[in-house]
C-alpha cells in the first residue's frame, strides 16, 4: 500500500526525491543526504510501484521521516515534482537526483540562505570550489559549455543551472510556471531561469557532485533529453539576457 506523506506543521523541510534509473544504493544516499540536517525534515520518495515497492517500503518502515508517492511510468519529472510538492509538509522544498549528488551536500548552507530571505537556492558544481565527477565526457563537456554561455552571455546569475539539486519556499513554486514535459531533468535547468526571469530572490552555493556515487544507470536519453535542454537554454539567452538579478548571495565565481 502507497505510503502518503502527512501534514505536519512541525516538519521545515520537504526532501522531494523522483528515482528514475535502477542498481542505486539507496540507503547508503539516504543517510548521507539527511546526515547534516538540523532542523526538522521528511523525504518523499517518487517512483514506479513495480520497480522499487520492495525497497522503499523497508526504507520507510526504517526511517519515520521517509515516505514514498507512486509514481507513473514515463510521468514528467514535473508532474511527479507537483504531485510531491502538494503532499509536503514543510515550507522549504528541496528537490534532488539520486544518481548525481555526492559525499559533499550544502544542505545547511542552502537553508542559512533561504532564512536570509532567499526564494530560491541553487547549487553550484563549477564556483568556488565545487566540483563535478565522473559521468561521461559528453555529458559533462556539454553541462560545462551551457553554463558557461549562460552565465557570461546570456545574464543568468546562476553559475550552474542544469544541476539538479536546488532549494525553494514551497510557496513560490507556482509563480516558476514550469513546463517541462520530459521525465528527466530538464525542469531543473527550467526553474533556476525562470526563478531569475520572475524577480524571485536566489542565492547559489557550491557543491560537490559525483555522478552515479550511490550506482544506479543513467537515465539521459540523447534523442530526446537535449532537444529538451536546448529549447530551455534558447529560452533562457534570450530572457535572462538584461534581467536583473535579485541576489541575496555574493555571487560565487
């Protein structure tokens, strides 16, 4: 039987976790990903009944503050986003890819900015002394190259805005106005620029990434996953290009 998250006025932060690939070792990411966090929290597992039942009922049963929301085959990752988002309890939404975060995540210093004020926080794998391992040469080359152009060309504020690990107020989701379509992560990379392009207060943080750290198979589809992300970085050197940003953070690069 589904386990549907509850509403609790006492929970701060709503970790919203969409599993997409198969082989992750999903405790080991579970304890690492809460390790750090002070304050009170759940995580929301979205993910396919037939695929990963068994495993997420152990991990639910084991761990009070996880849940679990079924998810539809081939469902948009925004779709399952919304319907997560809506079962949340707390006022913060931080929302995560199993298969490409790794041993160093800024939790604490993405809530310290939100209490500052900020709307929107995302991560950074290339400021500071964030970094990016592993996953193929083609994926990272092209992730690198994008961010690059849309920080020094096309105005975003951001340094990197196709990771997939950002925080938001749960209040603010509906003005983001997303519309991906694609199960994967695209709608990721569409919300750090449409958060900026709506005058949304951001902050950035760096982190360190390692794709496929937990296992698991990538879920990237070339076909269909870049025309995706091509569309929203057209969209993004063309809307962020003279918007202002409205930084609560020193910017990090």
């Amino acid at each position: 039987m589904q386990n549907n998250p509850y509403k609790n006025n006492a929970t701060e932060l709503s970790i919203i976790l969409p599993l997409l690939g198969e082989g992750m070792y999903l405790e080991g990411m579970l304890k690492l990903l809460t390790l750090d966090i002070a304050v009170s929290h759940e995580v929301i597992f979205m993910c396919e009944y037939e695929m990963f039942s068994q495993l997420t009922e152990h991990m639910c049963s084991k761990y009070k503050f996880a849940k679990w929301l079924e998810r539809q085959a081939k469902e948009s990752t925004l779709n399952a986003l919304k319907r997560g988002i809506e079962a949340a309890a707390g006022q913060y939404i931080l929302m995560v890819s199993a298969d490409t975060i790794g041993p160093d995540i800024p939790i604490h210093q993405m809530l310290s900015l939100a209490n500052q004020g900020c709307d929107f926080v995302n991560s950074s794998r290339y400021a500071a002394y964030g970094k990016r391992l592993g996953g193929s040469f083609f994926e990272s080359t092209l992730s690198k190259l994008a961010n690059c152009l849309l920080y020094s060309l096309g105005g975003s504020a951001f340094t990197d805005s196709t990771t997939r690990l950002k925080l938001f107020r749960k209040s603010i989701f509906s003005q983001l106005s997303l519309e991906s379509k694609s199960p994967g992560w695209a709608v990721s990379f569409e919300s750090a620029l449409k958060a900026q392009y709506a005058g949304l207060k951001i902050g950035e943080v760096p982190t360190v990434a390692v794709d496929r750290f937990y296992g698991g198979k990538s879920t990237f589809r070339l076909s269909t996953e870049l025309i995706e992300y091509l569309k929203w970085f057209v969209w993004g050197i063309c809307k962020t290009r003279g918007t202002k940003a409205n930084l609560i953070s020193t910017p990090i690069r």
